[in-house]
C-alpha cells in the first residue's frame, strides 16, 4: 500500500489539550455540522433552483463555502479523535507542566522588568493573544518542570533571552 500522505509521527507522542480545548473544538465541529453546514446547503439549493449554475456566483460560492465546511469538519473529526485530554492537576503543583499559569519576569539590560504571563496549552489551542504558549513552543519547553524562582534561557533569532518565573498557578478543571 502506498501512502499518499504521512501518517501520524509515533515518535512526537500523543497531542495534548486542556479540556476547555477540547470542548471549543467539539462545539465548533457541532456548530459547522448542525447550523453552518444545513445554512449553507439551503443557500446552494436556492441558488440552484434559480436556472443556469455555470454563472450562478451565488451557487458557485455556496459549493466553495460547502467544500471548506466540509474540510474543516474531516479534519476537526480527525483531531479529536487523536488528541488526549488532559483532564487532571498535576501532583506537584509547584512546577509548571501542562495547562499552568506561568508569569515570568524578564529584566532588560537598561533595569527594566517587564513581566508576562503564559499559559502552556496544546498546538491546536495556542493563541499569543491570550497568552497560550505551544507545549511546542521553545518558551514553554524551558518553563516545563521549573518552579518559582527558576531562571529559564531561551535561545531567539535575536539571541538568549533570561526570564525568571514568579508565579505558578494552575486554573480549576472545568466541571468542578
């Protein structure tokens, strides 16, 4: 059998997500499935019903819209099935793994500290803007088992940078 994609890398390990994750993905795969997807479909079929579809814009645009819905409900199938939820607190709440809060301090050469707060979260769900940090992400493989005090080094196209961590805090698991 030839593969025309590659599988799964089994040496990465299981993709990791926090349960509020999780659960985002799964409403967005309900919402494109029951409202977006039947929406569009009645579109394409009004749109159909009004004669020549060779240079009907709005059915042309309807079938692209339906194709895209499509993809993205295949793939977030796909990722949901493949995921692992993490869904407990760590035993050692005082170093940061998967799904903590991390406020780190970082001291510039002119004396000033600038602090950020990250919390580390799987690929699916990172997003800078609200300070989710890839487990991927250089940045949160340094903070991965430290704890408050630590100083963490991470090397940036700009050079090493020095952050030390101030606060570990791991936020309630939903349902509780």
């Amino acid at each position: 059998m030839i593969r025309t994609k590659p599988g799964p890398d089994k040496a990465s390990g299981p993709s990791y997500i926090t349960a509020e994750g999780f659960h985002t993905l799964k409403a967005e795969l309900k919402y494109l499935w029951k409202e977006k997807r039947p929406e569009v479909t009645q579109a394409v079929r009004e749109a159909a019903a009004q004669g020549d579809r060779s240079e009907n814009a709005e059915y042309i645009y309807g079938k692209k819209q339906l194709r895209e819905i499509d993809r993205r409900i295949r793939f977030l199938t796909k990722r949901t099935e493949a995921l692992t939820v993490v869904d407990r607190l760590p035993d050692d709440q005082t170093r940061a793994f998967f799904g903590a809060w991390v406020t780190v301090e970082e001291v510039s050469p002119e004396g000033a500290a600038q602090e950020h707060c990250y919390r580390i979260v799987g690929s699916d769900e990172f997003d800078l803007s609200r300070g989710y940090l890839s487990i991927n992400s250089p940045m949160a493989r340094a903070l991965l088992g430290k704890r408050v005090d630590d100083e963490v080094v991470v090397r940036t196209p700009t050079g090493s940078r020095e952050w030390t961590i101030i606060e570990i805090r791991y936020p309630a698991l939903v349902g509780e």
